[in-house]
C-alpha cells in the first residue's frame, strides 16, 4: 500500500461503546451518528484488524463529524490505540496508548456539514504498536474538559472515521 | 482542566430558559382561573378575598407581564436543546 491509501473505515454503528463515559447512538435525518457531550468527555471505540497490505509507515485517522446545532467554536477530538495482537494484551483490562490530538479551530458554519479532521500517529509507540494483522481497538473521544480548545456549545456527532497509511 | 465558560453560559440559559418556560404554563393556568373569576362577577363580600380581589388581580397581572418579557423570549430562543445542562454545579 502507498501512502494516503485507506486501510479501514468505521461508521458510527461500529461503536463498541465503553463502559462509561460513552457517545450515543442516534439518528439525524437517517445518518447514524454517535453524539459526544459538549460538557463531559466522552469517548466511543473501534475495532479492527490492521490489513496484512499495512507497510508500517504510520496511520492517519480522519474523524468525519459535524454539529449538532453549533456553528461557531472550537472542538477538540483526541484519538489513541490499543494494540490486542498475538498474546500482546489481557483483554480484562484496557491498554489504549497516549492519546494525539487535533484542535479544530473553528466548526462548520452550518451545523450539517460534516468537517473531515485528521490525526496522525508515527508507527511504533504512539499507536501502541499495532503491526499488520493484528487486531487492535480504536478509541475516539471529545474532550469538552479542554476548555481552552473545546468551546463549541452542544453535541458534536461523529459518523465515520477512516485509517489511512501516512 | 475546566470546561469553557461558553458551556456554563450555555448551561445557565437552558436551565433558565426552561424553568421560565414552566412558570408561564403556570401562569397561563393562573390566568385562566382569573378571567374565568372575572367573567363570572362573583361577589368576594364574606369571602377571604373582600376588599383584596383588585389587588390580587394587579399583582397576578404584574406577574404575567414579567414572565412574558421579551428578554425570557430571547433566552428561551437561545436555548441548545443537546446541551445537557451540566456545566454549572448547583
């Protein structure tokens, strides 16, 4: 694979919500989308299996989302990885790495237009790790408990995220 | 880190907004029980309310007038229904 070639994509139905603390499913005309609180940092969880066409250069998440009813302000998406592998992992507990980071300075003037936003991550430690053919988790999350970066006011709705090769 | 103080603005117009909303269902409640005493033109004499029906009317006319300002017109109209309301501590 080359890189900016798409790996894996996740749509909000995917979610596999943690325990606490979670996004919410829910409907905008038809689009299933999961509504992150602009008050208390919520997060919601992907899995996948990194493709064995995965050449370790890095990954590029993109985070597809749009506003509830904001239009102006800031948000905030954080996004880290948990490396599950062969024998890398006791899945009775959770491992994400540290978390990257993207600061959008200014939401979408209309509330329903989706802003497309990525993170990057070098291969290695930032996203714990994870080699081609290995299953890891995702975790996306809002993080409104910034408030100097997150100020847009109401739910923001994420609908997709995308990995690509960096 | 604390959240921006736009969620705690946010926060205090919904949780204003709302209550106001509920307190002109009241009132509009309260209004119907007073034209309905007025259309009927009830004599108050030997009741509790002799000699202080014209005042009870003017405060409840007073009171309306407030809760219908148009600045709680404003605030119920700024109100961002998926704020949860949760910024504030109370």
């Amino acid at each position: 694979m080359a890189s900016g070639d798409s790996l894996i994509q996740w749509t909000a139905a995917a979610n596999e919500p943690p325990a606490s603390n979670f996004a919410t499913l829910d409907l905008r005309n038809s689009h299933a989308v999961l509504d992150f609180d602009d008050t208390a940092d919520e997060a919601a969880v992907f899995r996948g299996v990194m493709p064995q066409h995965y050449a370790g250069g890095g990954v590029t998440v993109y985070v597809h989302y749009a506003m509830t009813s904001a239009t102006t302000g800031k948000v905030r998406w954080d996004a880290r990885f948990e490396r599950i592998g062969d024998g890398q992992q006791d899945i009775d507990s959770d491992g994400f790495a540290s978390a990257q980071s993207v600061n959008v300075a200014a939401v979408p003037g209309t509330s329903g237009h989706v802003d497309i936003q990525s993170i990057a991550f070098t291969n290695g430690a930032q996203m714990d790790s994870v080699a081609a053919g290995e299953s890891f988790r995702l975790k996306i999350e809002r993080k409104p408990s910034d408030g100097t970066n997150d100020t847009a006011t109401g739910d923001a709705e994420l609908l997709a995220v995308e990995l690509r090769e960096t | 880190m604390a959240v921006n103080k736009t969620k705690q603005v946010q926060t205090l117009v919904n949780r204003t907004a709302a209550e106001i909303e509920a307190m002109r269902a009241g009132m509009a409640r309260i209004v119907r029980y007073r034209d309905a005493y007025q259309a009927a033109g009830i004599d108050a004499t030997g009741t509790i309310l002799e000699g202080r029906t014209s005042a009870l009317v003017s405060a409840l006319t007073t009171l309306n007038t407030a809760l219908n300002d148009a600045t709680f017109d404003q605030l119920i109209a700024a109100k961002v229904p998926s704020h949860r309301g949760t910024a504030l501590e109370v």
